[in-house]
C-alpha cells in the first residue's frame, strides 16, 4: 500500500468514528459503560432524582377482556396519582421525584406511562432491544425514551433511581424484575424500596411466597418486604405504609 493511502484504511481512522472498532468484542466494557452514561446524562438533564418503577406484562390489552382492561386500566389510574402527587410534577427548575418509569414497551407499562401523561408529568421508558422489534411506547416523554442493548445496565438504571416497585401481572420478565428488587432489599445491597403486588389474587395464585417461608427457603420477615393491593388508591396508600419518601409539594 502506497503511503498516500494510509488515510484509506479503517486503522487510520479515529477511534470514536470507527463503528467496526466500536462494535467489536474488544469494546464491550466501553460499549457497557456508554449506556450507563449515556441514560445518566439525560437522566439528570431533566432533574429525574428518583423514580417509581411499574411493572407487569407487555400482553396486556386495554381492549383485552374484563380482566385485562381492569388491569390496565388500574395501571394508567396509578401513573396518574403517582405522578400527582409523588412529586413528578415540577415548574422546570426543582428536582422531580418518584417519576413513573417502565420498561418501555406497550400493555400495563404503556397503561402507567399514559397515567402519568394524564397527569402532564414526564415519564421514562427503558426500553430493551431483542431479535423481534420492540418499539417504545407512544406515552414516553421523548427526551426519556431509552434503549439498551444489555439487559444488565437497563435493570441498573431500573433500580438505581427507583424508590418504590409496583408489579401489575405479568410473566418472565415481570417476575425477573420483581425478583432482583425484592432480593436487593432482603440483602441489604440496595435501598429500601418499597414493594406493591397488584391483584392479590393473580399473585396468590401465580407464586406461593408463604410455602417459601415454611420450607425455610426466606426468612418470615422478608413478606413484610411487600403488600398486596386491587385498586389504585389503596396501590398508593399502601406504597406510603411502607415507606414511601414524598416530597413536601409546596
């Protein structure tokens, strides 16, 4: 190769501009370390401080059957309280708190999403990227609309901000994240974080956390780590029992 085309090949390229570089396997850390930061930024650009995560299941339909739209509805019913009086609503230039935040995609997380938008709070969604296409819901505020990449960092930021969990039904992924924030306050590596399981009955069915205890398999005292509740208000009432820190809205 001639000296006049070294500029040609993609070694002379800078570093940040070199999209196969970026991408390969030795960039992983980096590439891990940019979504952190990257959600950080924008994070703190809308003065987020703290968030209230809601959870439950993508399949969820507003038009999906009794059961389906009173959970649904349940969900959108609660971002709307949530964000009225949790502190997400802010004149531009004070920290908002406990802002309704999701993983993002359609059913019980677009459902809280479009709660707090009735409230005229901004919302985050923390979208994930997978083989099929998952597009973010239409109820996000967009300048919080994420995207990851790693499962990883998107359940960092799920819980980094988050100072209460409230889980609707869902399937996998709804109980995965039940799980990782229940097992953060049982062992003390994470802050205490309120946990509110909505429609006892579907959770009373779907996971027997008292046969857990009787086998020795948790210990008593973690179910006080959580409540269980059927409607919005006593979702809210019941996130205040166990703690739940709101600011003195002025």
């Amino acid at each position: 190769m001639a000296a006049d085309d070294q500029g040609d090949h993609p070694v002379y390229e800078l570093a940040a501009l070199d999209q196969e570089f970026i991408l390969g396997d030795s960039m992983r850390g980096a590439r891990f370390m940019m979504e952190y930061a990257k959600a950080e930024e924008y994070l703190r650009r809308e003065r987020v401080r703290t968030t209230l995560v809601a959870f439950g299941s993508a399949r969820i339909r507003e038009d999906g059957g009794e059961w389906q739209s009173r959970i649904y509805n349940g969900a959108r019913t609660f971002g709307r309280i949530a964000s009225e009086r949790g502190g997400a609503l802010c004149d531009g230039t004070g920290w908002r708190d406990n802002v309704i935040t999701t993983g993002g995609g359609p059913g019980v997380m677009e459902a809280a999403n479009r709660g707090a938008r009735d409230a005229g709070a901004v919302t985050i969604g923390f979208n994930i990227q997978l083989p099929h296409e998952q597009a973010p819901n239409p109820y996000i505020t967009p300048q919080l609309s994420f995207q990851f990449h790693y499962f990883g960092m998107r359940k960092m930021h799920l819980a980094m901000r988050a100072r209460a969990l409230v889980i609707f039904p869902g399937g996998f992924g709804t109980m995965d994240e039940l799980f990782e924030l229940l097992t953060l306050s049982q062992t003390g590596k994470g802050h205490h974080m309120p946990v509110v399981l909505y429609d006892r009955a579907f959770w009373n069915r779907i996971v027997n956390f008292e046969a857990l205890a009787e086998a020795g398999m948790i210990n008593p005292d973690d179910l006080k780590l959580f409540k269980f509740a059927d409607d919005p208000e006593e979702t809210w009432e019941s996130l205040l029992d166990l703690g739940l820190d709101v600011p003195e809205i002025i």
